[in-house]
C-alpha cells in the first residue's frame, strides 16, 4: 500500500541534483571523480577522525574493516544480537565466529558485562553497534578491550552524527564503519565509509577495497583485494547531503522532542538518552507493553496509512545463526520495539497527528 507517512524517505532537497550532473557532464561516473575524494575528506574531517575511506555500502564497509585489522577464520568476534543483521554477516565473511552478547535494559545498546563473559581464547575483536542512533558505553568497552588485548570495530551505520562524551562515534575503534542506506541520516542511496586513526589501517583498506593494488606500481596486485569502490555519482550525492548534516540531525531532534511531548500520558516507552552522550535518533523507537500489542498498534496505524518497523529481531535467534542460547534482554525489546516515522520532511501537525493515532488506539484498548 502507498503509505502517508513513510517510515523514513530521504531529503534531497539540497545540492545533490546539481553535483550528479556535474558528474555526467563530466563523464567521471565511476570510481574516479573529484567528489569521492571531496567526500571521504569532509566526512572525516565532520567526525574528527584522520583517513576516511568510501565503499559501496555498510556491510561492505564492516567487512573490510574486518580485513583490515586482521579478522580470520578460527577467531571470534563479539557482537551484540539485538543489531541489524550485516553486522554478524561481515564477521561470517571472514571465517570468523560471531559471539553473541545481550543488550543492556536501559539504553539498549551491548551489555559490556555480558562481553566480557563471553571472551575466550579465540577471542579477537569486540564490535559495538550504536544502535537507533545511541551510542554504546564506549567507557566500559575500550577498558575491556585494553584488559585483554582486543580491538574494537564500532558499527556506527546508524549513529551518524552521535557523540559520547563529546566525542562523534568512529573515534573509539581502531577502525570503525558507517552506512550510507537510503534511510540513514545522511545518504548516498547506497553507500558506508571506513574510517580510522590509524594510517596503516586506513592505507591497507585502500589497497583492499582496489583488488590489492601495490603501491607505486601499476597493475601490479600483491594482495588478494576486492572491488569495494564507491561511485562517483553516490560521492556527489553523499557530499551534498554533507554540506546539510547539521540541520537534518537538529530536524531530527525536533521530531524526537514532539513526539515526547504528544505521546507523553500515552502508555508507550520511547527510547532514551543517556546524560553523557548526543543521541542522534536515527529512527524513534518505543516500546510498547508486549509483542501482541505491538502488532495490534501496528495494524491500527497501517489503516491510518502510518507506515511503521519492527524492531530488529536478534540475530541468535534466526535459522543461520540459531544458537539456542536465551538472551532476556534482546529478545524482550524485539518483542515490544516499533520504530515510527522519522524523516526531516516531518512536519510539527505531523507528528501530532501520528501520536494522536497511536493515543487513541489505546483509547480503544481500554473502551
């Protein structure tokens, strides 16, 4: 069905129209062009981080990650499995293990307690994912991984614009990702960026993400590498949508504070904000009181043409990764989560409307 209110929808708005035609014009539509360069520069220099590498997407972008620092089978990677799936996916790819961990109740994100139950012998990486927009408790991770001699990969493909202590996510991780989807905060139409502080780490994604180039000499291939190269056009777009970061992010917090105030006496539960970090609300997300509810409330905004999202089911409990392990955490706010619609184009009466839809179904529910 079409629906009035899109779970997300991207805003073009700026000057993402008049870069790609530059690129046709110019006819650098490929993995050359003045605008992947322009891109990769401007992005780590928003977020603060030293070398910036595009790709075509953010399972891409975790996957070389991985490579890069080193990720091979027989080791183990712990990750929580309340994330979108790509974050376990990219660990498979490289003949590792995903190690599973529970979310914490509050803020949702990885349970550190639960990390460092899980780490063994075999254990390698820990890789922290940001999600909805939270950051993860950095603090508690990057203490773990010094204690035992772990590098951290943060998934940031959701937390574009998120800060914990001050400081933008991607900076913790000896290397970390994000993703550049049609329904992220800012966005390429598909697209991640690898990034790092580390100018070995940031030299050997570029000479994988380039079918293992060697350096200074031409068509000479002295690592197995990959074709992981971001286009032109989507650079173009990706710096347009740069060029507007700031305002889409404080568009986004807009939305978050109506629909706090207009679903504030209505018995949901929103997504918080710890005190030490800058949620960036990829997605508004509440938790309502069980999963049975949640599909009613579901269906109920569906007939308002109110399009909404589960939240991500944890990945241990899928048939390619079913582990048979019970992870309370996780699994209770799969079962209760909703993500709303969350796009810039939103206006105030919008989302009035929207949480009046969602206060009168449970007007119903009661009656």
């Amino acid at each position: 069905m079409t629906y009035k209110f899109p779970v997300y929808q991207p805003d073009l708005s700026g000057n993402e129209k008049k870069y790609v035609t530059e690129c046709l014009d110019s006819t650098w539509i490929s993995s050359k062009g003045k605008y992947i360069s322009e891109f990769e520069s401007k992005f780590a220099e928003f977020i603060g981080v030293k070398y910036a590498a595009a790709v075509p997407n953010g399972t891409i972008a975790l996957h070389l990650a991985l490579l890069a620092i080193g990720i091979s089978p027989g080791d183990e990677v712990i990750v929580p499995t309340f994330t979108f799936i790509a974050s376990v996916n990219a660990i498979t790819y490289c003949g590792a293990k995903p190690v599973f961990a529970d979310s914490e109740k509050k803020f949702w994100q990885i349970d550190s307690e639960d990390v460092e139950r899980k780490i063994t012998a075999r254990t390698k990486a820990i890789m922290p994912v940001h999600l909805y927009g939270h950051p993860s408790d950095m603090d508690s991770l990057t203490a773990i991984a010094k204690k035992y001699n772990l590098s951290i990969i943060e998934d940031c493909a959701e937390a574009f614009g998120s800060k914990y202590n001050n400081i933008h996510v991607g900076n913790f991780g000896a290397i970390s990702t994000f993703s550049f989807f049609g329904n992220k905060t800012i966005t390429t139409g598909e697209g991640g960026m690898v990034v790092t502080n580390d100018k070995n780490l940031y030299e050997l994604s570029l000479r994988l993400k380039g079918q293992g180039l060697a350096h200074n000499r031409e068509y000479w291939h002295d690592i197995i590498g990959y074709n992981y190269r971001m286009t032109n056009i989507c650079a173009a777009i990706g710096l347009a949508q740069l060029e507007r970061a700031e305002s889409i992010i404080k568009k986004k917090k807009q939305i978050v504070s109506w629909y706090n105030k207009y679903l504030f006496d209505v018995p949901v539960e929103p997504h918080k904000e710890a005190e030490n970090v800058f949620h960036s609300y990829w997605m508004y997300t509440i938790l309502v009181k069980n999963s049975a509810q949640r599909e009613k409330l579901r269906e109920f905004l569906k007939m308002h043409a109110i399009e909404t999202r589960p939240a991500f089911y944890p990945v241990h409990t899928m048939p390619i990764y079913n582990t048979e392990i019970k992870l309370p955490v996780a699994e209770d706010l799969c079962s209760r989560g909703i993500n709303l619609p969350s796009y810039p184009a939103l206006t105030r009466n919008d989302i009035e409307f929207i949480s009046a839809v969602v206060a009168n179904f449970y007007r119903e529910l009661v009656l």
